[in-house]
C-alpha cells in the first residue's frame, strides 16, 4: 500500500507544483496528440464516409477487413516501420524527422487513421440506407448527401474520434519507437511512465499514469458533452 | 446457459494461467539483473547448467539496474545482479541484501561518429574526452535511465567537471536502454558511452559508430575508470517469500571455478574477445 499511497501524493504534489518538466511533457502529449487526432479525422471521416455509403464498391469485400485489420494495427510494429521510413537509410530520411515530435504525429496518425475510417463507416452505414436514395431522387449532390448522413451518423462519428484519441493518448510502443523519449524534446506522458517504471521509481510513475488518466478524463468529459448536445440539437 | 459456459471457459484458461510453467514442484529463482547480461545472451548460456544442476527455473526479470535493486528492496526478486558498485554497497548496508560477490567485469567504452567533431579519438581518459565533447558542444546520447552504465556516465561528467542537464542543446537524456541508446548515437552521429559487450554484439547495425576511447579490447583500455565490474546480491531472507536456499546455491554455482571458466569464454567465437571477464574471489585464488 506504500507505493501506491505515495503514488497518489506524489501525483498531487506535481499538479500542485506545476513541475515544470511536467507541464512540457503533458504540453507535448497534447500536442502530438491533438496533431495526429486532426490529421486522422481530416483524412479519415471523408474516406469512412465515402466506403461506408459506396455500398457497390468494387473490392469492397477486401477493403473492409482490410480497415477492420488496421483497426488493430499493433503500435509498436507501426513505431518500427515509421521508424525504419524516417532512418537516415529510409526513404524519407531526408526529412531528418526521426527522434521529433514531427515524426511521432505521423506515426500516431497512422494508428489512428483505421480507427477513424472504421469506426466512421460503421456510423454511415447504420443511418436509414433509404436517406441517400431519396436525396439524390430530390436532386442533391453526392457531396450533400454525404454531409447530412454524416450529420445522422454523428454520435456514431463522435464515438470514432474518442477511439481514435483513447488509442494515441496511450499509446507508448510508437512513440518510445520514433520519439526516441529524449527528456525535453520528444519525452510523452506514456515514455516517461516506462522510464521512472524502469529506473525503479514506482510511485512516481504511477503519479503519472494517474495525471495521464486525469487528461483523457477531461478531454472525454468535453467530448460527452458535444455528443450529448449534438443529441439534443 | 451459454453465457454461463463461456464463463466457466474464460475461468478455466484463467486458472490453467495461473499455474507457472505447469511442471510439477520445480523451484523458481526470481533473478534482477540488467539489460546487458541477458541482451548478451551470456544468461541464457549459463543458466541452463544451473538449473539442471538444481531442479529449478530461473525467471529472469532484465531491467535496469535501478530497476532491478526496486525489486529486490521489495522482496520481489530472490537474487540481484547488477552493474553499480556505490549502490549495491548501499543496497547491502541498508539490509535489503546479505552480502555482496564479486562475480565478473567488463569495461566502458565512448563511441561516437568516424568524423569525430569533438577530437578525442586517442584520448586515454575518459573524463578527458567528456571535457572535450562538452567544450566543442558536440552532440552526446545519454542513456538517462538510471542505470548502471548512466551512473558511470554522470560520475565521469563529474570527473570532467562539466554540469550536464537537458537544457544543453548538445546533451540528449534517452531514457532508454543501451541497444535503443546506440541506434539513436548511430542516427544522429552522436557521441555516447556503453560497455563494449552490448556495442560489440550490435556493432554489426552501426556502421557509423567506432570506439573512440578505450581501445580496441579490454587489455588496451588503461583508464581504470571505464571497469564495469559486476556483483550478485542475495536479497534479505527477513523480507518473506525469498527463496533463500536457491539464491545461496546460485551464488555459490555463479562464482565456482568451472562457471567463471565458461563466463570467460563466452563470446569468444562470434567476437574474437570474451564479452565479460571473469573475477570471483573464488577464481582469483584458483
């Protein structure tokens, strides 16, 4: 019970304090998080979108599982090819994005790209499938009907990006991978949980999972509350 | 009905988990060691003689040496082997272990990029060469892990009376482990320190790096500051659940004569140079 007492103040003490190394390493967490997230939905949604009422698709019987099994990409098989990609012998390595927060968003959005596409297919398809053909009867674009069924399908979409963002928050294998967890560049809430757990210091890292789960809480709470009014609208 | 037998499935799976290995009344020696020894392979040549030898298993849990001494003040592990004298005398005088054993060294090497920013390839000292990274702001890899080997690195920064932290642009605290330390040293040509073990064992991926300070083998490193000897702990009997006649045992076997012998040929064959040395009371006096 020591340890985990300890834990608990331990998480206090540094909120208190606002440790400063703390406050760069949840700022950076956001950050790449909240970049990857964007990406994700920007790219993902449109696509979702478009399988999920494109229900003659050619090749559709092979895409689907396809995005099923992206859905459970393992991040630490995603860090490596980010990594051996943005390597100085890789193809992008040009770039000189391994071991930055640059690089990591592009792994981060490629765990949660699936995510996003699956999860935003599932919500279009289950909206009334008579709703396209009676717009397009009524005259409107291919591009109008995608945007009201997406409207149907918001909460279902809402659920997309909460996975999307539940996935990366916790995510540690890629990042680790790709960030390099070097302290006041490229360390994460998730990387620095290994290292105190690895440098013996328990109760310090459970401080920080605690701190981890306090900000997805939040954000999720905010999340709920737009699904809710999105609900009510 | 169905719901019952799936539940009933799942509980079965989770009791037939429980039951470690499964093979009867074998003893089980919990053993925290570092990344270096196992990532070696030097355990997994050894320990099977052991075991046969005394109808047990040995769990491996490789940490870091921070880690791994956590475990053992907890009572979690029944031996400890590690790399970092200061703290293990601590670990001993404090009562979390019995007592110490020499058990074998290595030594420290600084590598970094063939074009050598910083000039120190040649340079016979250690601290000497940190001094001079740190003044030219050459670009050095930190493992800042608290290991074994990060303990060394902060005391010869000591040593070289250069005050290290984050904010220096040219000083990257990793917090990872050696292998992962050495690939991003590979990357970016940034300088760093490891033992020889785990950089010859990988230098086959880093085309880039070469050892700068330390020579080519153990026999030419004359700075006694880079030796990296290694102790076995048995961990306090007091703290409950130590399986405390297995770790004698294992002590005892990890220190003979014939042990020593085999952990001073490993790594000979794929090397050319053994990988640690071996350096028991007992083997010193043979």
């Amino acid at each position: 019970m020591g340890t985990l007492g300890k834990a608990f103040t331990d998480a206090f003490g540094l909120l208190w304090n606002l440790d400063p190394s703390l406050v760069e390493t949840v700022a950076l967490t956001l950050q790449v998080t909240l970049a990857a997230l964007v990406i994700a939905l920007l790219v993902g949604v449109p696509v979702g979108a478009a399988v999920g009422l494109a229900r003659r698709l050619p090749g559709r019987w092979l895409i689907v599982p396809l995005i099923y099994t992206g859905m459970g990409l393992p991040p630490v098989v995603v860090g490596l090819f980010t990594y051996l990609i943005l390597s100085n012998q890789g193809p992008l390595g040009g770039l000189g994005w391994l071991f930055t927060p640059a690089g990591m968003i592009v792994a981060q959005t490629i765990i949660a790209l699936p995510l996003v596409v699956g999860l935003t297919m599932a919500a279009v398809q289950g909206v009334d499938p008579s709703l396209p053909v009676q717009m397009l009867s009524l005259g409107a674009t291919r591009r109008q009907v995608a945007g009201v069924t997406l409207l149907e399908a918001r909460i279902g979409v809402t659920a997309a990006v909460v996975a999307a963002y539940g996935a990366i928050i916790s995510e540690v294998g890629a990042v680790m991978l790709v960030g390099g967890n070097i302290e006041g560049e490229t360390r994460v809430l998730t990387t620095a949980i290994v290292l105190e757990t690895r440098k013996g210091n328990f109760a310090l890292a459970l401080a920080l999972g605690i701190i981890l789960l306090g900000i997805a809480f939040l954000t999720n709470f905010a999340f709920h509350r737009l699904q809710v009014r999105q609900g009510a609208r | 009905m169905r719901a019952g037998s799936i539940i009933f499935v799942a509980l079965v799976i989770l009791a037939a988990s429980c039951s470690r290995g499964g093979s009867g009344d074998v003893q089980v020696l919990r053993l925290a060691t570092t990344t270096s020894t196992n990532d070696s392979g030097l355990l997994d040549a050894l320990l099977p003689d052991f075991e046969a030898g005394n109808d047990a298993r040995v769990d491996v849990v490789a940490v870091g040496t921070g880690q791994a001494i956590a475990l053992g003040e907890a009572g979690d592990a029944d031996v400890i082997l590690v790399h970092a004298r200061a703290r293990e005398d601590a670990f001993v005088a404090e009562g979390h272990g019995t007592d110490r054993s020499d058990v074998m060294y290595n030594d420290f090497v600084i590598v970094g990029p063939s074009d050598d920013p910083a000039k120190i390839d040649g340079v016979p000292f250690a601290a000497d060469a940190f001094a001079a990274i740190a003044a030219a702001g050459a670009v050095f890899a930190s493992r800042g892990d608290d290991s074994g080997t990060h303990t060394k690195e902060r005391s010869l920064w000591e040593a070289a009376g250069v005050v290290v932290d984050a904010d220096l642009p040219w000083y990257k605290s990793l917090g990872q482990g050696m292998g992962s330390t050495l690939n991003y040293a590979e990357e970016t040509g940034a300088y760093t320190l490891t033992d020889r073990g785990t950089f010859l064992s990988q230098s086959a991926g880093l085309p880039n790096l070469r050892i700068l300070v330390g020579g080519s083998s153990i026999e030419s490193n004359v700075d006694p500051a880079l030796l990296n000897p290694y102790g076995v702990i048995p961990v306090d009997p007091d703290k409950g659940g130590i399986a405390v006649e297995l770790a004698g045992a294992f002590v005892a076997w990890l220190t003979s004569v014939e042990t020593q012998e085999r952990i001073g040929e490993f790594g000979v064959d794929a090397f050319g140079q053994p990988l640690f040395y071996p350096d028991s009371e007992a083997w010193r006096n043979r």
